[in-house]
C-alpha cells in the first residue's frame, strides 16, 4: 500500500465490508461504512463550498467520531490536515494558525474560546464548529457522495507540527505515501494480527495518535479509543475494551509501574506493549511485573513516523530500521555514539520538507539522508541504541552529559514520578545539571536523600547540581515534557 494513498484501501474495504468495526468510543461503534459516509459528506460539502485539493484546514478537536470522519474528509478532498493541539492556548496557538495560513478551521465549540483569546485573526479563515447539534453533525450527516479515488501517494496529507521543545514549531509536510508507510510501521512494531483490539488514548494531533488511524486498513483489528490517558484508570479502560495492545511514550510506563501494585497486574489480555523511550530499567521491572512483552521503537514524523523496531527483545535496543529506511551513525566517537542519520530505501517515505521553512529544511536534509538531531549507536548485529537528543546534552567540566541518561536513573526512584533534566550556567565552567522532580503521590522524598540515592547510581559528571521539586510538567500531546518552559 505505500506506493499509493492509503485511501484506495479505505475504499475498497468500506465497499466490501461496510459493517467491518473500524473503531469503538464511550460505547458506540463507528463501522467502515459510517465512516466511509461522514467522510465523503464532509469532503462533498467543502468542495462545494470553494476549496480545493492543497488547500490547508485546521482542525482543533478532541478524540472522537467526528474528529476521525473530518480527517478522512479532508484525505478524501486532498486537503491538507493541520492537526491543532486542543489544549494549545495564547501564542502557541496562534504561531500554528497564524503559520499554517488555513482556509478553514473546524473547531469544538468548547475551545472557540481559546482561539479567540490567542490573538489570531478570526477573519483569516472560515470556521465550522462542532458541538452536538452544531455545524459539523450536520454536514457528517448529509448523506452526500463524493468520489476519493483519485487521490494519490504524493498528496499532501497533514501539515503536523512539531513539539516545539527547543524552539518554534515546524510544519512537518506529510504525504499519504507517508502515512501508509507510518501504517506499515504500526503493523510491525506492534505485532498486530487479525482480531486484535488496539488501545488508543493519545491525542490524533500527534503523529502516535494519527498513524493508528492507518491501521485497520492494513489488517483486520479495531481501534478502542479513551478520551485521554489516565493511569489509574489505565487497566480498568484495557479491560472494559478488551485491548490486546498498549501504545506508549515518554513516560507512560513509569507512570504505570508507579500505580500502585494490584493482584489483577497480571490478568489481562493484552498481548504487547508497543512505543518509545522505555529505558532498560523500566523495560525489565514492566515486563516482570505485568508480563506484558515490550516491543521499543524509534522514530520521527519526517521519517513516516517509525523508523526502527525491536523485534527480537535486546533490552535496551530500539531495534532494526524498517524495511524502506535505512540507517548510519554519522561520526562516531570512541564508544560508537553519533548522529542517527537515516536514508530512503524506498521512495517516499522521507518528508520533503518543512512548510515555508526552507532553513530548516536544509538543515534537515543534507545529501539525501535525514539528519535527525538524535544520539545514537549500534551493535554488530544491526541493532540500534537510542542515547537522547543531542541538543538534549549538557555540557559539565568538559564532558558531554546526556540529559536523558541522568533522567532514566532517577525516575528509576520508587519515590518519583517524573523527572526532567536541564543544563543550567555554572559559577565555574560551562553548565550543570539542574534537575526537575515530581515525586509519586503520597510519598515525602527529601531532595538531600535524592542526591545520596543518586551518588552511587550516576558518574561525577552526571551528579546534578541543584533540584526543583514541581507538582507537574508542562507537556506536548504525546506526555513529553517540554523543557524550554523549564528553561
């Protein structure tokens, strides 16, 4: 299917077997036929409305139906998804409207509030609310036809913005090349199979969010669907939906191993835990404790979304690159680690670039190979090892610390949620380490008994120089903490 738009396929199975189950949410059922229909009215009624394929539309809208059916109205049209993150607020939010330059915005009524208050332009694009009884329920329901088989591998899916953790963020253009090739990812690193139900909590703004839309077109599963995550609410939610999968990031699964400990840990039907950035500690005490099998991956939006998979359970490895990427370290040093650089095997599957970014652009992509900012190594076997961002080190006396590195050993404390690691100026020298701490509720962790605890667990160079206690963290849709407002 990569070759092509993942809408063909779409077509196909929504003619043969309109009643096939493609998601589930708060008890109701949405079939490829519902979706094949909400889908064509909505691209029907923006193509009589005046737009046209390429053409951007933003949508800021929480998980559901209707959100699922706008997106594939927009693929069907060949229109450009700016997906918005509905929690975006102030200048943030108006930097991705006021950056992506949408024809349309279609909008939850409940965060209509917060665009206007962001200072953009409402004149600048049209709007379609959805509430119950709103705009959009109505157009979804109109029943109109419109013909999606034209579409192809080189159009223009999604304009998905990056987290923006280091600077302002840049509008990765995907294709529906890519998305089919993110879909493919899905199915390898997670293992899926006929019949299984994939969970899915993470926002569909977010790239982990959206490829799993690509998924039921590739092999017959359904996707169970919760509003948000919750980690006490976690297993209850697998349970009720009978999911076979769990999707993870950042740090999802320390949260989980942080719940408290319950004889149902092991009494589940799920049969792999699939995602990214699982340190080794965390991978052996997760699958001790829920006899959950981890299957860690690697990857970026750029790259069509995964790039590696580990499927053979080296801990601590994020596996080998797919089938259509390849991958080199660029200029490694002693111990083997430099930047993860990664290659087409097949066309298409790397971005062509960031919108209206050439300078970006150019940074990312030098002689066909995607620089991808990450630090990285491999063993003799091909497997790859993932070490944090570089522009995530911090330079102490000389040595260069990974931010991560010191992050994994410390979350490692059963008193610790959370945690994140920044450089700061030193008094002597070029930076230390201050570190952020959420500690686990209920429990009392003094910052002087952290630092004994750390003493023996990390080099001299690694040891932080001065501690925050915080009761949470700024964070991107995916859970990752964003350290520029640390900063």
């Amino acid at each position: 299917m990569s070759a092509c738009s993942f809408v063909t396929c779409f077509l196909d199975i929504a003619a043969r077997e309109p009643d096939r189950l493609f998601a589930r949410f708060e008890g109701q059922d949405l079939t490829f036929g519902r979706l094949h229909a909400g889908a064509s009215a909505f691209a029907a009624h923006m193509q009589a409305n005046g737009a046209s394929p390429g053409d951007r539309v933003a949508v800021m809208m929480d998980n559901g139906f209707a959100a699922i059916c706008t997106i594939f109205g927009l693929a069907f049209a060949g229109m450009a998804w700016v997906p918005v993150n509905p929690r975006l607020v102030g200048q943030s939010l108006a930097y991705q409207l006021g950056h992506s330059e949408p024809k349309l915005l279609v909008c939850d009524e409940k965060h209509l509030a917060a665009v206007q208050a962001s200072g953009h332009d409402p004149a600048s694009s049209a709007v379609i609310i959805h509430s119950p009884q709103g705009e959009l329920a109505g157009i979804l329901d109109s029943a109109k036809s419109f013909d999606a088989s034209v579409r192809t591998g080189k159009d223009l899916f999604a304009l998905m913005y990056t987290s923006g953790t280091t600077g302002p963020p840049k509008g990765v253009m995907i294709t529906h090349c890519m998305m089919s090739f993110a879909g493919e990812g899905v199915r390898h690193g997670s293992c899926a199979q006929a019949g299984d139900v994939m969970f899915l909590w993470e926002p569909l703004c977010h790239i982990g969010g959206a490829q799993m839309l690509i998924l039921p077109l590739l092999v017959e599963v359904h996707l169970a669907m919760v509003p948000r995550f919750s980690a006490s609410r976690f297993w209850a939610e697998v349970a009720e939906t009978g999911a076979t999968h769990i999707h993870y990031l950042g740090g999802i699964l320390q949260m989980l191993l942080k719940q408290p400990p319950a004889q149902g840990d092991k009494i589940h039907g799920v049969r792999a835990a699939w995602g990214g950035g699982c340190p080794a500690e965390t991978w052996v005490q997760f699958e001790e404790r829920f006899a959950i099998p981890i299957r860690e991956c690697y990857g970026m939006s750029e790259a069509s979304s995964l790039t590696s998979s580990n499927v053979t359970g080296v801990v601590g490895s994020v596996g080998q690159p797919m089938d259509w990427l390849a991958v080199t370290i660029a200029s490694p040093d002693e111990a083997g680690r430099g930047e993860i650089l990664v290659r087409e095997r097949q066309p298409g599957a790397l971005f062509a670039g960031y919108f209206n970014n050439p300078d970006a652009t150019a940074k990312a992509l030098q002689n066909g190979s995607l620089h991808t900012g990450d630090l990285g190594s491999m063993d003799s076997e091909g497997n790859l090892y993932f070490h944090g961002r570089i522009n995530d080190s911090i330079r102490v006396k000389g040595e260069l610390v990974s931010a991560w590195e010191v992050e994994s050993v410390a979350t490692s404390h059963p008193d610790i949620e959370e945690c994140a690691a920044i450089g700061v100026e030193a008094d002597v020298g070029e930076q230390e380490i201050k570190l952020f701490v959420k500690v686990q509720r209920g429990a009392h962790l003094s910052m002087v008994a952290l630092a004994d605890w750390l003493q023996s667990r990390l080099a001299p160079h690694q040891q932080p120089a001065s501690y925050a206690l915080v009761d949470d963290f700024p964070r991107t849709p995916s859970q990752r903490i964003i350290k520029a407002q640390l900063r």
